[in-house]
C-alpha cells in the first residue's frame, strides 16, 4: 500500500472513541511489509487534544493528496481506495512511459466488432 505514497498524515484525539480506524491504518503502516514497500514514504501522525474529527491525509507518488474521514470510512476501506488509485497511476504511467495516449479510448465501432471465437450478438440480445 505505502509503495503509492509519498507520504501519510494521521490526525486523532487519542480520547476519541471515533479513533479506530486512525489507529488500525497507522497499525497497518508500521507493519514491516509495508515500509519496506516504500521505505522513503514520510509517516506522521498529530496527535490533538481538541475535538477535530480523526482524519487520514495521503499524498500519492505523483503530489495527488486525499483527505479520508476516519470516522466513517474504515481501515479496510481506505487501504483499498489507496490500492485501487495507486494501481490506476501505476498503469496510467506505465502508458506514458511508452508514449502512449492516456486515457485509452477505444472508438465505439471496435466495441462493437465481433472477433473470431466470439459468436455475434443477434439483434434480439443487442435491443436489451
């Protein structure tokens, strides 16, 4: 997960009870795995002493920062949404790198087209 990030900004009242999910992603940042995934990403956490709502803040490899409420979204939930935007620019770089036009867009004539080994679609099935 951390191999996305350049850094991370976790900001919570340790009284709070809504700290749960601060707590398990911080957990989940220190595990070895993950700093060795990324050992330059920058970890900090705030801890406050007033009732500002426990907040994630991440900054992608390429500057993009996300701001992710702790008290509504869990852990989990956060760790996917980072794996599944870190996977995105991975492959939006990977075209870049190739000189490829990014985003890729496919004319709707090709999403059409049938291909050998495919039956085409009868005009029934295509009204649906």
């Amino acid at each position: 997960m951390l191999k996305f990030l350049s850094k991370v900004r976790i900001e919570f009242n340790a009284l709070d009870p809504r700290t749960a999910a601060c707590m398990e992603f911080l957990a989940q940042c220190n595990a070895r795995k993950a700093k060795e995934s990324n050992p330059s990403c920058q970890l900090q956490v705030k801890r406050r002493t007033d009732d500002y709502p426990p907040e994630i803040r991440v900054t992608f490899a390429n500057g993009v920062e996300e701001v992710f409420d702790a008290t509504t979204t869990s852990a989990q939930c956060i760790r996917q949404m980072i794996l599944e935007k870190g996977q995105y620019l991975e492959t939006e770089q990977m075209f870049r790198d190739n000189n490829e036009t990014w985003p890729v867009i496919i004319p709707e004539e090709e999403l059409n087209q049938s291909f050998p080994g495919t039956k085409p679609k009868k005009a029934e099935e295509k009204k649906q």
